[in-house]
C-alpha cells in the first residue's frame, strides 16, 4: 500500500488532557550538557531549542533536568529545587514554545547512577553497587530513608510547578535508563522490605506517587508524560509484563503520553546495542512491545531510536502502533529534518555507529555521546553542524577541552 508520510507525521495529536501537539515528531530527549557551572540554563540551551522549534518538530523533550543539587548525572545539568532561576527558565521555554512547538522539561533523579566524581555516596532504593566495569565510575550507594523518598517525591512536583510557570508546556518523568525511578522499579536494585520494595505494587509506588504529586501541582490540562523501560535487559531486572503492568496503572491516572525505551548503563539496549531478548523490528527499537501494549491503553504511545526512512515512520502510525515518532540523534545533525518530512522529502536516516575501531577507547569515552554533544553546541553556538566530523578529531577536542574526565560514564 502506497503512503504519504508527510500528510501521515503532518496529523496532530490530541492528549488525554485536551492539549494538542501539531504534528507526530518529536525530538527525543538528548543529553545538552550546556547548563552554567552553577547549574543555571544558559543562553546557548535558548538558542538550541529556538533551532529545533523552527524545524518544524511538534514535540521538543529537554535533556534531564535534575529535581535536586546533590544529585548530579552530569557536571552540567540543570537543576531547578526554586524560583531563583525563573529568568533563565523563562528565556529558554520562549525560546522553544516558538512556532507553537511544545515544549516539555524532562525531570529526573540519577540515583546510584551519579558519577563518583559529583557524588561520594550517591543515595538509591537499596544500597546495592553497580556491578563489573561500571563500579569504576560510580560509588556504592546508600538506601533512601523513608522521609528522603517523600522529599523526593515533594521536589519533583515542586520542579514541574516551577517550569510550568516559566512557560514550558508539559512534563516527562524520566523513569527509564537506570536511574532512580528505573531503580526503584527494578527488583535487582530495588530490594526493600518495606512499602516500597518487594511486590510490583509497592516498587511502583514511588512513580506513582511522582505522578499524583506532580498533576496535583500542574493541574489536570497540563501535559504530563514518562519515559518508561519496556526491560532492563538483565536477570532478576524490570520485565516487561511488569513494565506493561505500569503503564496499565498510569494510563488509569489519565497519564498523557508514554515514551517507550529500555536498558541501563549496565545493559545499554537504549542506544541499539543489541541485548539478549531485544528485537529491532528492521527498524525501531521497542516496536513490538508497543504494539503489545497497544492492545491495553489507548494512552498516546511513542518510541525513540531506530527509525531508518520516513516511510516506517509513516506506517507505525498509520498502524497505531503509535502516535509520536522519537528522533534524537538525527535532530543533533539536521534541526530541520521535520520541515523536510513533513513537506514530502524522502527521508533516509544516515546515522551510523561511530567508531576508533579501539573498542577500549569507545566503551570508556563514550565517543557517540560526546560527538553528538559536540553537534549540539555547534548548533547552540550559531555555528553549522559537522557531519562528516572525525571521531578522531571528536576525541581530541574532547579531551582537550574537559582532559582525560571524559573517561567517565555520560548519561542520556
């Protein structure tokens, strides 16, 4: 059957919360690390997102926006806990809302997954260490007392009401990707005896009541979506009846868009290295489990990652298999993809994995990570992106201007 992508992607996309998104890209969630020493958004955060808005994407998803200052991913994040950064806030949502784009700030805890170097005892459900390589890069934990748990739960909601007022148009709790929520929904990580840990219900209590305090705060027209793990991809993890189990109880919330992903650090399904159980579907990552779960909400769905032509694209909604297409590293090298696909361009994805060859030196810098940062801050800068940029050169203008930290795990 012959289709027309762009009159497909073109579609908008009304919420469970009466909110309507313009058309069905989105870019994804990436990593900026472009925020100010001391944590603030910064003028360059405004300038990216204007470029991504006029691209004629209907959905922007900030990188992780931190709820607490003890708790780091990155040197770089940005953290909101009050008002004393309004301004900032304020520049960087007029900046991205431009061209009736909406845009959402993803709100996020790193938990046991904060580097050593930003956290000499970073805090989790239970004070279980990485494991293997990763313990080089992050302390072993302490378990969260009660009290901190609802602390937690308390900033969150505190952070969302915070950049609602300063124009963002909706919310994302990051809970996938191993970090806190991701840990408290995993029975490897999560092994508390108590109200939150051991079953399903209770180790879902912490998203649950994040959720709860934060529609209290933003009401109920205010968008508010997750990021949620369809596995962890590791024995004794977060499985996928489980994940299925989550997101049936959010949906009954009257949650509004459900982004679909899965892995960890230890188990990097997210950035298409292949684990034991995932599929590719020739294309996206993910798509099997969410047209399984399409078969038990009609809460609007979205995938990341994978997505190779405009075609497939077109067909995953067109199937109802789901309602947002995720782009991510294509949006880091082009931020006018959507206008292209929207307006009939063919589109193919000329994203390829990047390599030395030194499989050391890849795993330990994280060199797609750092080279798409790199595209990223061209962009913030007013400078064209490089696609064609050595991963060579990428190496050493990262070692250059950060040293050998780069040898340090990054997020996304």
């Amino acid at each position: 059957m012959s289709i027309n992508p762009g009159r497909i992607l073109s579609a908008p996309l009304s919420l469970p919360c009466g909110a309507k998104i313009k058309n069905r890209l989105c870019k994804s969630a990436m990593s900026e690390n472009l925020g100010a020493v001391d944590h603030r958004p910064t003028s360059r955060l405004s300038r990216l997102y204007e470029k991504w808005a006029n691209g004629g994407v209907g959905l922007c998803i900030t990188g992780n926006i931190m709820v607490d200052s003890r708790a780091l991913g990155e040197p770089r994040n940005v953290v909101v806990e009050n008002e004393s950064i309004l301004d900032e806030l304020t520049a960087w949502a007029s900046s991205g809302t431009q061209n009736q784009t909406h845009l959402w700030a993803q709100l996020n805890h790193p938990g046991k997954q904060s580097p050593s170097t930003l956290s000499p005892e970073p805090v989790a459900p239970s004070a279980i260490p990485f494991e293997g390589a990763l313990q080089k890069f992050f302390n072993p934990p302490r378990a969260l007392t009660e009290a901190e748990i609802l602390d937690l739960i308390a900033r969150f909601a505190k952070t969302a009401g915070i950049v609602k007022q300063a124009g963002f148009t909706g919310i994302q709790i990051h809970a996938a990707h191993g970090y806190l929520i991701s840990q408290f929904h995993s029975p490897h990580h999560n092994q508390r005896t108590d109200d939150w840990g051991g079953s399903l219900e209770n180790r879902m209590r912490f998203v649950l009541e994040i959720y709860r305090a934060i529609r209290k705060t933003v009401g109920k027209k205010f968008p508010v979506g997750i990021k949620l793990n369809s596995s962890d991809f590791m024995h004794g993890g977060f499985t996928e009846d489980e994940s299925l189990a989550v997101a049936e109880v959010l949906a009954a919330e009257g949650i509004d868009l459900i982004e679909i992903s899965g892995g960890t650090y230890e188990r990097p399904a997210m950035t298409g290295r292949t684990a034991k159980g995932q599929t590719h579907d020739g294309e996206a990552y993910f798509l099997s489990y969410a047209s399984g779960i399409r078969q038990k909400i009609q809460t609007p769905l979205m995938i990341t990652g994978g997505f190779r032509t405009s075609n497939f694209m077109a067909e995953a909604v067109a199937d109802n298999r789901i309602d947002l297409v995720g782009l991510a590293r294509p949006m880091a090298i082009d931020p006018d993809l959507p206008n292209k696909i929207l307006s009939g361009e063919a589109y193919t994805s000329t994203v390829k994995p990047l390599t030395t060859g030194i499989p050391i030196i890849d795993k330990m810098a994280l060199l797609e990570v750092t080279w798409y940062e790199q595209q990223l801050k061209y962009m913030a800068c007013d400078q064209p992106t490089r696609p064609n940029q050595s991963i060579w050169f990428s190496l050493a203008k990262t070692l250059v201007e950060n040293g050998f930290q780069v040898f340090q795990k990054r997020r996304a």
